[in-house]
C-alpha cells in the first residue's frame, strides 16, 4: 500500500517510458520481418516481457539492452513452441499473438491468468477460422486458454463478427500478409477505439506493407508480402501522459511530458484536447506540450468509444472538476483488466464523489463545495490504470491509499518514482 501526499501548485517536467501499444506491435513487425530489427525505445515492462518472450518460443531472437531492442526475424517462419505459451493478463499480446502462432505449423496453447481467462476473443477465433484455422477455445467460452492447430492461413476473404476490441482486427491485420491468397477482412458492428487501428497501419506500413482500407474502415484488403526489417524509434506512451497532464489539472499547476510527440501515432494523446475543454491551457513545446491547469475545472459530456485506456484518468479529473461530466460509449471497459466502468464507479464513491455507474457509461458530479472528497482505501483489482488513476486523485484529496500499487509494472514499472517527480 503507497499513501498519495496532497501536493500544491506543480511545476515539474516529466518524460514517460516508450508507448505499449506501438511497442507490441514493432514486436510483432519486426518478428514476422526478414532480417534485423532494431527497436528504439521501447517500454520494458510485465506486458511486453509476455510479448517478447512469446515471440522467443516462437523462433524469434530478441536481444534487449537498455532503451534499444534488436529482433531477428524469420520472415514469417514460426517455431513451435514445447510448452504452452502464457501471456497473464495481457490482452493485446494474446489476440495478437494468436494469429501469429496460427502462421506456424503444429500444436500452440496460449494461456492466461485467471482474469485473461473471462476475457473475450470469440470474434477473432471466427475470423481466423474463415482464413482456414483450426482454433477452439478449450473451456467452450469463447475465452482463453486456446488450443490451435497451426497450418498457415488460407487467407481470401473473412469476416470478423464484430469490432467491440480493436484488437481482434489488428491481430488479424498484422498477420495478412503471410496468407497463401491475398487476405480480405471486412468487420461487422460498431468498431470501438479506431485509432488503434490506425496506429496498427502505420506501423505496417514503417515496416514496408501498405494496407488498403475502405473510407469506413470496415473493410481490408491485405497485400502479400513480407515486412522489411528496419530501425523503427516508438514514441513516449500517451495513456502513461495522461497521469502527468491530469495531476497539472487537479492541483492548476503546470506538467511538461517532453517526449510524446505532435502529432502522434496515439489516439490517447487526444486526451490533452478534453482537458482543454475543461479548461486547461495547453502549449507545444519541443517535442511535446505543457498542460497548465485552471482555477476551476469544469465537467463535459464526451464520447469516450476511441480512448478507452485514459476514461479512468478523466473520471479522477472530472472528480475534481464542476458541474457534471458524463463520459459515454464505454461499455467496452468492462472486459478490460477488470471492470473499470465499474471499478471507477466504486472507488470514486468511496471518496465521496456523487457517481453513477450506466450500462455503458459513467456520470460524475463534481465538486461541491458543502460535502468535501475524503481519503479511502483504494482497491486496484490488480490493474495498473487503476492504481495510476487513483494517484492523481491523492495529490488534492488526503488520505488516499493505494492498495496493490505494485500492478504499475503492467506497463509503467518506474511510475511511483517518476510520480515523486511531481513534488520536486
């Protein structure tokens, strides 16, 4: 347990680790490529540790020193592994690396913690079926563990039934280009958080494979090919920044996060642009920008479908903030590390925040000035946004304890001492 010391006005410039979301997919760029990659900057933590070890059972040589990573990859070419390959509470490396283990020839069991285990991954089981794989998942439920019998894919045309986690698409975009045909995927419903899959295009195409999308994103054609090996630099994670501009927010101090850049691959950079509608003033600065926070926050109604991972950092903010804020389109939290729609809803609660928890979205009262926030013993359900989150509420309200903080390590293993960077 981590107590969170009220801070005052903040002054403080802080750099954050390399983003996870490109980090896992350069990893999987440069595994599938011909020859050496080199990765500059990438976020080392238990998530990408999963990846990368995963990607070593599968044949593929990492080689880590300090902020540089060289992949040697096998130009598609996949080892079967002599064990099962366990991936914990990472979501993003099993979807994706589901696919990548169905290029191989063979046997492959990918398995998780318990939580990873009522994570859904259905919908991607169905589209690789229609590129001719043979997966099931082993408790009937359409979750991990799964159970593949790898023969390459077939590749045509398939269909994912829904886009509720970007994921599933980007795991089968990454993949494509290994098909025996050129791949064609087109994606039933709604899909959720699209600037992921943005940045999956994008780092594809860095790595030589240029996707052909329709206007609506809906539907691909996958080019055959084989990813070019090269040196590829990631970006400062967004989501991480969020902690950082958020606590400039609450305390009307002033952040500096040097090394996310403008304009960035990250749909979560965006987040800067709903604390200026709060009110905050934002400033470009070298490679990256300045929040300064208001006097007064006030609350917004924003549709949050594209930014799921920094909702907890916004309802913390909203917390402090007056009048209401309602933050909509989120239903997709609740198959997330935990139940963070209504995680949020309990833990804000416990502080004395007015808070109601929808089917798919939050709705938060701010400040009010006759009955104070309060300390509260914060249970994080073991998720590292959680814990993140509840830190930034620590730094106007006192008494907030943090339960479990050591769950950072998902994706932001040195956050505690670059947090205590805030009172310097």
């Amino acid at each position: 347990m981590i107590e969170i010391k009220p801070a005052g006005k903040i002054k403080a410039e802080v750099s954050v680790p390399g983003s996870k979301s490109i980090t896992q997919r350069a990893l999987i760029a440069a595994a599938l490529a011909d020859g050496e990659s080199t990765l500059i900057g990438p976020l080392e933590s238990e998530d990408t540790q999963y990846t990368a070890g995963a990607l070593q059972q599968m044949g593929v040589t990492v080689e880590k020193e300090e902020h540089r990573w060289t992949v040697h990859g096998n130009g598609g070419k996949i080892a079967t592994p002599g064990k099962e390959i366990f991936l914990g509470n990472n979501g993003t490396a099993t979807r994706f690396l589901t696919s990548v283990a169905a290029l191989g020839t063979g046997v492959f069991k990918i398995s998780g913690d318990e939580r990873m285990a009522e994570r859904p991954i259905l919908p991607l089981m169905q589209a690789l079926k229609g590129w001719g794989v043979d997966i099931a998942s082993i408790n009937n439920n359409g979750c991990p563990p799964l159970l593949i019998k790898a023969d390459g894919l077939s590749g045509g045309k398939t269909i994912l039934p829904e886009g509720k986690s970007s994921q599933y698409l980007s795991s089968m975009l990454l993949v494509g280009p290994y098909a025996r045909q050129e791949a064609e995927l087109d994606v039933e419903g709604e899909i959720l958080s699209l600037p992921y899959v943005f940045m999956t295009l994008a780092v594809m195409d860095a790595f030589g494979i240029r996707v052909e999308a329709n206007e609506a994103f809906n539907s691909y054609k996958i080019p055959q090919g084989t990813y070019n090996a090269r040196e590829y630099a990631i970006e400062g994670d967004a989501s991480n920044a969020s902690y950082f501009y958020a606590a400039a927010a609450v305390t009307g101090g002033e952040v500096t996060v040097p090394n996310v850049p403008v304009p960035s691959l990250q749909g979560d950079a965006a987040f800067v642009a709903l604390l200026a509608r709060m009110g905050c003033q934002i400033n470009k600065t070298g490679e990256g920008l300045m929040v300064s926070g208001p006097e007064e926050l006030k609350g917004i109604t924003i549709d949050m479908a594209d930014m799921p991972d920094v909702v907890p950092t916004l309802a913390v903010v909203a917390s402090q903030a007056k009048g209401r804020t309602t933050i909509k389109n989120i239903a997709h939290l609740r198959i997330k590390e935990c139940d963070r729609l209504h995680v949020m809803a309990v833990e804000l609660a416990k502080m004395g925040v007015r808070v109601r928890e929808l089917d798919d979205a939050l709705i938060i009262e701010g400040k009010d000035p006759d009955v104070p926030m309060h300390g509260a013993e914060i249970n994080t359900y073991n998720d590292h946004r959680i814990a993140m989150s509840f830190a930034v509420a620590g730094l106007t309200v006192p008494g907030v304890k943090v339960l479990g903080e050591e769950c950072v390590a998902k994706s932001f293993p040195d956050f505690w001492e670059r947090f205590a960077l805030l009172y310097d």
